[in-house]
C-alpha cells in the first residue's frame, strides 16, 4: 500500500516556522496499531489521519491524531492543518470562507475559515474551559523546569490545569529572561505526572518580544513524546482561560489574544485567539492562524 502525506507548518505564515504538522489525507483502511507506527516514524509532535465522518456530510470528517508515543483525542493545530490541506487538495466544497466540522475522538469541533488580507486563516472553536484545579506544589514545577521557585511565586498566580479539550497545566513565570532559562528536567516532571496522571507544563509570562503580543510562551509535552512544542492551539485555548479568569486582561464582550511561542526552537510562532466574555469568563474561544504547506511525499507500507 502507498500512502500520500504532507508536511504543513500550523500557526505561522512563512516556512519553517510554526508547529509542523504530519498530515495522511485518506487515512480510512489503516489500523489503530498502523496509525501509531507511522506516528513514530514521523517522529513530530503531531501526525493526523482524515477519515470518513461517522455522519456523512459535504461540511465534515472525522480525525484521528497521534504524537509519537499516543493516539490523543484533541489536537488544536492538527485540526487547523487538515482543513487547509482539504482546501489545498479541493476536497472542502467550494472553498470559500466558512465553517467546516471535524469529529474528533473528544467530540466535533468546527473550524472558521476567513480570508484575513490576502491569506487564508483558519480558526477552531474550543470547548467552554473546564477549571480542574490548582497545582499547589510549586517547588515541584520549579524544579521540573529548572527554575528557582520564586520565578513563579513571585507573579502571585497559582499553577491550574485548565480543558478547552485537553488538560493543560498553565505556568506563570516572571520574565522573558526566566523563559529563555528553562531546561526541562524528565525526572522532576515524572514526579508531576504522578499527582496529575500527567507532566507537561505550559508556561507563559506577560512580557513579549513583539510588541503587539499578548503573551510569550513554551509548552513541555515529554509524556506524549514531544520535549518541547512550537505552537500548542489546545494550550492557548486553556490560557485564554486563565488570563480572563486571574484578570491579566481587560475584560470587554470580546478579547483578542496574541500568543507568540517557539522562539527558543527556532520555529516563530504567532497564534492569534478571540473568546466572548460573560460574566468575567472565556466563552466561545477560538483559536487560529495561518498554515504553510512545506512538503509532500508517499511512503509505502509492507
């Protein structure tokens, strides 16, 4: 069997840049076991398949997503990146801006698509936030990221696992300098895994590099195979969230958020999220920005 896939670089309107993405555009006579291998042969963050929709529809399909080590049930920029792959091969009917749905094993979910100056975007709905709770061992964060405690305790914000899809650890830190200082350390974040049934941390500080940037994050994924993600869509949503929530933000009926991630790697990324405000909280967040197709190629399955 031949198997077409792509390469397309989410959250970033140049190449190389961006959370790469591993697309199969007909993933519908692979197995589970054979989705997982290819996964790690892909060896990136992510790695999608499009299947058919359990529903039938010109305006759906189904989804399955893989990092190298799982099959997970949400995965914010694999979603983005299917649906400009659909335009990209003419298989989105019509291809102009509008609303195209995915079913996802976490549920459907439906990306906006806008003809924003001249280049496509791509926007995803995400779950209203679920509030699971606050992480109250901050040495223990410290210590997994390197850092000394006072980098987090001096924001005066908690460590809290926030879901807009998937549980996301949110991180405070200080400073752009605390940022830069990060150096992931496995065992200390094993330690977490074990009081939350996961490690990854999503860190992010208030001060930026680009002026008009909202926030300036990293995300540590290394118990879905990923040590460090460029651009992290399901995690934005969760910080959305959480800035609404601690009042990092003006409230007004509708925010906008400018997420800029990646730096450290190399990979510039600029995620762009929007939500509705009721009641000082996130509703209706959405989360997007731009795709790059950087390659195509077949692998050939035994």
């Amino acid at each position: 069997m031949e198997l077409d896939f792509l390469f397309i670089d989410v959250f970033t309107d140049a190449p190389f840049g961006g959370s790469r993405l591993n697309l199969f555009p007909d993933g519908t006579a692979l197995s589970t076991d054979m989705m997982q291998k290819l996964a790690m042969e892909m060896a990136v963050g992510e790695t999608a398949f499009i299947v058919p929709a359990r529903r039938q529809a010109v305006d759906r399909c189904g989804l399955r997503v893989f990092t190298p080590a799982a099959e997970i049930p949400f995965g914010g920029h694999s979603v983005l990146g299917a649906t400009y792959a659909l335009d990209r091969l003419g298989r989105r009917e019509g291809k102009t801006p509008g609303v195209f749905r995915w079913e996802l094993e976490a549920g459907e979910y439906d990306v906006t698509i806008n003809d924003d100056s001249g280049m496509r975007s791509f926007s995803l709905v995400q779950d209203t936030p679920v509030f699971m709770g606050q992480y109250f061992h901050r040495g223990k964060v410290a210590a997994a990221l390197g850092l000394d405690e006072d980098a987090i305790a001096i924001t005066g914000l908690p460590c809290e696992v926030i879901s807009t899809g998937l549980p996301i650890h949110v991180v405070p830190v200080d400073s752009l300098e605390t940022m830069h200082r990060i150096s992931l350390r496995r065992r200390e974040a094993d330690a977490i895994a074990r009081d939350l049934g996961f490690g990854d941390l999503f860190v992010f500080t208030c001060e930026t590099e680009a002026p008009d940037a909202t926030v300036h994050c990293r995300m540590f994924a290394p118990h879905f195979g990923i040590p460090e993600d460029a651009a992290s869509g399901a995690a934005t949503g969760a910080l959305v969230a959480y800035l609404l929530k601690h009042r990092l933000v003006k409230p007004a009926p509708r925010v906008r958020i400018v997420s800029e991630q990646g730096l450290e790697m190399g990979l510039p990324s600029r995620i762009i999220a929007e939500a509705d405000v009721v009641d000082g909280q996130a509703r209706s967040i959405a989360v997007g920005g731009h795709c790059v197709a950087v390659g195509s190629g077949t692998i050939t399955l035994p």
